[in-house]
C-alpha cells in the first residue's frame, strides 16, 4: 500500500500535524509506503519526520494564504498565484500520476487539505481522506469578490472525498462527508541534547517558548530586555541571519537545530505566538500557558481563539501590545473555562485510517 499525502504549503502546522499521524501509521503499517508531497521546507521535515521513512515529492498542490507576515495576509498575491497554480496543476498532475503508476502499488491519498488532492484521486481512481481543521472554501468565502469562485471550486473538491478526519478547532467544513472527530494532533516530546538539557534546568529563570509560525516575526531585541526574569526560547531561523541571532539580548536562546519546539514545552511555563493548530495542539498537550496575539483577515483564526479560551489557561493580546513588549508574562493566567482536551488525536487517525483502508480495499 502507497499511502501519498498532499500536503498543504501553507504553512508548518500542517506538516507537523501529518508527521505525527505518521509516525504513529508507519508502526501500526510498517510495510506501507509513506510519500508526502509537498513544497514544505525540507529543512523542516527532516527535523519532524526524523524517525519516519518517507519519500518526498515536490510539489505544490496549493497556494492558501500569501501572508505579508506571519500575521497579515496579502490578498492581492494570493488571487495572483490561485491564477498560477491553476495553470501550472495540469503538468504537474500528470507527472505525479505517472510516478504514482511506476510504483506499482495500491494507492491512497490523504489530502490536508489541498482541493487538487481530489483530482489526483480521481486520475488514480484511488480513496481520498481528509484530515484538517478547514477548508480553502471556508478561508477564501468570508473575503468575498473573487475569492468566491475560488471558494466555490474548493467546495466542489473537497465533497469528492471518502471521509473526513475532522481535527479540533474545526471551521465548517460542510462537504457532506461522514467524519471522525480527533482530539489535539500532535507528536510526543523528544529528549533534549543531554548538555543543553542540564544547561536549561539549571537556568533559574521561567522559560517561555516564542514561535510565529514559518514565517517568523521580527521582534526588536529590546522587547526581550523588558522581560529579565524570563528566559526566551526561540527556533533557528530559517534564513540564514547569525548577525542578527548574535545580537539577541543574553534572555534571549536559539534552539539547536535538532530540537524542535515541541521537545522543550515541558520545561516552559508560558508561549508566545499566533493563532497557529500545531502550536496550539502542543502547548496544550503539555499543559503550557498561552499569550496569543489576535490575528485578523483569517477565517480560521476565531476558531482558535474561542477553542484557546475553552481548552487552555491564556492570555490574548492585541498587536499593539505584543509590538510594545505588553505580554503580560507576569501576570496570572485567564483560566480555560472548559476542559481540557486529550492529546491522542495523531493516533487515532492513523488507527481509523488503517482500519478503514483495511476494510475498503481489498489487500494482495
């Protein structure tokens, strides 16, 4: 069994979130062949993808949110490049199906979530399953004009899926699909680097985790310097920049490239970040009080935001507080005013994939 994921290149959170279904799929189904396709850093998915065998394809299935930042959107370079896309899909479409064909193998394919993964289906007459927490259609409808054909088109492909693997914080998502709902998405903490691991617990100050997604955001170095009692943890650029990580303020720690965010959540109190699933599927995993700063222009952002303040201890803030270093790291946290969620949703998507392919397509 070739089980191809085409995989959203929005963003990271879809990458992470597949990567922990993954991981779990490959030791339930070791002898299947896992293949996402993706334009998603490689740099990336070397680092989430590390213990699964997978083969990557290179592909760009879809174009979602051009963003201005990591929270601004650019609605005009977004319609420009739906244009491109829709242009540049045929060839690539036909040179996915011939590698498909060459590998002689039943195939399935998971889409999370770009619309094109149902044509490649319907070429390989093979199952689609979905897994997200939205749809394009449900992103591009509130913008009106022409974002709505473009929404229309989504709708109309996502309804030719077999089944949907519906994650928390979920938008509508209204393609007459039977789904299965799934709790937080997320990998399992790795063990930290043993020498930075003992260099972090005996650092005295309250670690605080900043992320903002792929795209980062540039915060002056001065913010961090308002805040001496914490220790600020940051990823490593994806751009090559040491000039800039050197001038970081003595609060202020890069991750080791080998070490993902998620590895060093259990030894945070708070994170620092926008709305984003994965980050909030593995703060909330780990029991780690929020600061999120409220996103607008993007559907998918209130859905966040009401499911922080049903499932999390948080605080929201506003751009303007985030820009003039107002985090509020000092003060106690708005409590969840409901439960909190179980974190077994990547292994039960595996599980309802295996047992539903199982059952759908006849084995050799």
């Amino acid at each position: 069994m070739l089980i191809y994921v085409c995989l959203s290149s929005h963003g990271f959170g879809h990458a992470a979130r597949q990567a922990a279904m993954l991981w779990h799929l490959h030791r339930l189904q070791p002898t299947w062949r896992l293949v996402v396709s993706s334009m998603v850093d490689s740099a990336f998915f070397a680092l989430v993808l590390r213990e699964v065998p997978v083969l990557r394809r290179t592909v760009r299935w879809d174009v979602g949110m051009l963003q201005a930042d990591a929270l601004g959107a650019d609605q005009p370079a977004t319609l420009q490049a739906l244009e491109q896309l829709q242009a540049d899909l045929p060839r690539q479409l036909d040179e996915e199906v011939a590698w498909i064909r060459r590998q002689h193998d039943q195939v399935a394919v998971v889409g999370d979530i770009p619309p094109a993964a149902a044509d490649l289906a319907s070429r390989l007459n093979a199952p689609l399953i979905w897994m997200g927490n939205f749809g394009w259609d449900d992103i591009y409808e509130p913008l009106g004009g022409s974002f709505r054909f473009w929404a229309q088109q989504a709708n109309e492909a996502y309804r030719k899926g077999s089944m949907l693997l519906r994650c928390p914080f979920s938008m509508a998502m209204n393609w007459q699909l039977s789904d299965v709902a799934l709790s937080l998405v997320t990998a399992e903490p790795r063990p930290l680097p043993p020498d930075f691991g003992v260099s972090l617990a005996r650092d005295p100050r309250t670690k605080v985790m900043v992320g903002f997604g792929g795209l980062g955001l540039s915060l002056p170095p001065d913010l961090f310097r308002h805040w001496p009692e914490q220790l600020f943890l940051i990823a490593p650029s994806r751009k090559s920049n040491q000039d800039a990580e050197a001038e970081l303020p003595a609060n202020v720690m890069v991750l080791p490239e080998q070490v993902r965010p998620l590895d060093v959540l259990p030894v945070c109190e708070r994170h620092l970040g926008k709305p984003g699933f994965s980050s909030f599927c593995e703060a909330m995993s780990q029991k780690v009080g929020m600061h999120v700063v409220e996103r607008h222009g993007f559907a998918e952002a209130e859905v966040l935001m009401n499911g922080l303040r049903r499932h999390a201890d948080h605080h929201c803030l506003s751009r303007e507080e985030l820009e003039s270093g107002d985090w509020k790291l000092d003060q106690p946290l708005i409590p969840a005013c409901d439960d909190a969620l179980a974190s077994d949703g990547a292994q039960v998507a595996a599980e309802t994939l295996q047992t539903w392919l199982r059952t759908t397509i006849k084995q050799n």
